[in-house]
C-alpha cells in the first residue's frame, strides 16, 4: 500500500529536479555565492523546491480524485484544498523572492498567508496530551464566520493562535535550517518519515496522513539525489518553507503529533530560538537576517567536512525520533529535556573549539 507511492513520488521528483534544474539556469535564478555566508564556490541553480512541490502533489491529486484512500476519513476535500493552495503561495512567494531577493518584511506576508488559509481549511491543534494525564482542550472559542459550499469557516481560540505560532515556527526551522547541502531536506524527510511511522501503528491507524507522509518522503528523498553535497541544485526560499510547513501540517493531522515532531527538529528549533534571540537581544538587528553562526555552520568551523556535519545531525534528529516512538508523554517531556541538555553541550563544546582554535590561529 505505501511502496508504491514512495516509489513513484521518488522517481517522479527525480525526474522533476532536473527539469526544474534547467528551467532555472534558463531564467537565471541562481544563487551567486557572493556574501561571505555562502559556502558553495560557484552558482547554484534555485526553485528545486518545486519538485519536490510537484511531485507531492501530482501523487496526491491522483489519490484525491482516483482513489477512495485520501480523501474521506481524517483529511476532507477543503483540508487538501487549504494545504495545495497555502504550499502554492509559499512557493510562488518563495521564487519571486529567489528571483528578485526581497526584503525580510515583505517575505514573511506568504508564511502568514499559508498559515491563516490552513486555519481556516479546518487544521488546527485542537487538543494536546497532558503528559500528567488526559488531554487539554484548546477549543474554548468557537464561532463560525461564513459558510461556503455547506461547509462552515470559523475562528476557534487558542486553537488558531498556537497552530498560527507553531506553523510559522516550523517553517522558519527548515527556512534556517536550509544552509547546508542536503540539510533541510533530509531532517525533512526524516521527521516525516516517524510521522509516517506512527500514522500506521494500530493505536493510531491514520492511513489517509500515513499516506501523504510516504508521499512527501519519496518526494524528498527524490529531491536530495540532487541536494547533497556536493549539491547540483538548491530548495529556494519557497522550498525551505514548504518543507517546514508540510511537516507542521502533519505533525497536527497526525493527531497533534507536536512533541514528537519536537524531538526530531529539536535541535534545528533550539538552535534557531538561540539565533533569533542573539540577533534580537545582542546583536541589535532584525532576526531574519543571515549569518554564519547557525549550529551548522560552526560544525564546519570546527573541523566538520559538510557531509560529516550533516550525517551528524541527521543521526540526532533519528535517534531522537525514534525514542518518540517507544515514549508515552511522560517519557518525550523528559527526552525533551535531554534534548535541551544536549544543545547545551554541543554549543560549549563547539564554543570551546572555535576558541582553542582562534587562539592558535
């Protein structure tokens, strides 16, 4: 049931990179490796976001309106028409911004625009796990603003508020996230691979997100044939923040999945947090500019080769993952922590190289 589907969405986001690979050499949307931050020695092409892109959603359409295995059950028709159109502005936000690199307020309108049409499709986290027992709900506020089609659209606070935060947090994750060959989309894929994982156990047994996740993993994987270093194509702007977008999505259809999806992005998500807060509170600047002081890129510094430096944060994000598996909600808040301690220890012991090795310099 799922083998298939992995199968065809790799090859066809194969198939789909290189064309998309030529269409951006032809339009020019390269990224010229002119600011000190960028690490790569030649052009780049950009836009490999929307192989993956189509691919996902080419497989997808054909189960929508084909089959009778994705539509129906726990995703309706006005959930998969909120995430097509939500990832189509992301991407054609995302490409304008490749092409003619927009200012950071003006880039931010399509994460805001793909999460508010979320919302209003229906997604939201309803209700999360107590890890002390039962469940908390977060619907206290509901209140319907029009009807379309006999379907109702409406408000429901503070469900809406923390999907809002939670979709823009994990679109920013990959969009910083996306800085090293490969990174992006393999933290991607493997996220929502366990979210794949878990959508089949018998406790959960959600086929229809099971089946998006296998989709958008083929695709990934697809994708990252071209993305790994040494990298022959790029996700763009629209890319990164579609990866980190269908993982919230998810991660929330998975039945609000979100420490589990914590555990895998966890480090990307601390490392970003630490970026934002120095940008903001340090060094006195907006926290969407660029620099090369990610986690990521002081790996590198301290002797990491790229390659190195990514299979080592993938290794993270699985073994973290994979003990979201086995852990009830007590156990992931407690792996939560752990997870803190070891970001921790991984910034003193990156600082304390990259201070032996000034010193020596």
């Amino acid at each position: 049931m799922y083998l298939f589907p992995l199968i065809i969405s790799f090859i066809l986001a194969v198939l789909l990179t290189l064309a998309i690979k030529k269409i951006a050499y032809k339009l020019d949307v390269l990224d010229y490796p002119k600011e000190e931050r960028k690490i790569h020695k030649k052009p780049i092409p950009l836009l490999g976001g929307w192989a993956v892109f189509l691919a996902f959603f080419l497989i997808l359409s054909y189960y929508g309106f084909f089959t009778d295995k994705l539509l129906g059950g726990h995703i309706s028709g006005k959930n998969f028409l909120g995430i097509f159109l939500a990832s189509l502005i992301l991407m054609i936000g995302g490409s304008l911004d490749d092409k003619f690199n927009l200012k950071p307020g003006r880039q931010i309108i399509w994460p805001i625009l793909a999460a508010l049409i979320i919302i209003l499709s229906g997604i939201g986290i309803g209700e999360v796990t107590n890890p002390f027992g039962g469940k908390i709900d977060l619907a206290l506020y509901d209140k319907i603003l029009f009807w379309w089609q006999g379907l109702p659209y409406k408000i429901t606070l503070p469900t809406d508020i923390i999907t809002f935060i939670w979709l823009l947090g994990m679109m920013y994750t990959t969009k910083f996230l996306d800085g090293l060959d490969g990174l992006a989309t393999g933290i991607s894929a493997i996220a929502v691979f366990l979210i794949f994982l878990l959508s089949t156990v018998t406790v959960y047994l959600l086929p229809e997100v099971a089946l998006v996740a296998i989709v958008f993993v083929g695709a990934c994987l697809g994708f990252l044939v071209f993305n790994f270093h040494p990298a022959k194509i790029f996700l763009g702007e629209g890319g990164s923040l579609f990866l980190g977008f269908i993982i919230g999505v998810l991660a929330i259809l998975a039945g609000s999945k979100i420490a589990t999806t914590l555990l895998v992005m966890g480090i990307a998500i601390l490392d970003v947090l630490w970026v934002i807060l120095r940008r903001i509170f340090w060094e006195k600047k907006t926290p969407f500019s660029a620099d090369k002081k990610h986690l990521h890129f002081r790996l590198l510094d301290i002797g990491f080769s790229q390659r190195q430096a990514v299979l080592f944060l993938y290794s993270l994000a699985m073994v973290f993952g994979l003990m979201a598996l086995f852990l009830q909600s007590k156990g992931k808040l407690i792996v939560l922590g752990i997870l803190g301690v070891v970001m921790v220890i991984l910034a003193a012991i990156v600082v304390r190289k990259l201070s032996r090795k000034n010193s020596t310099e």
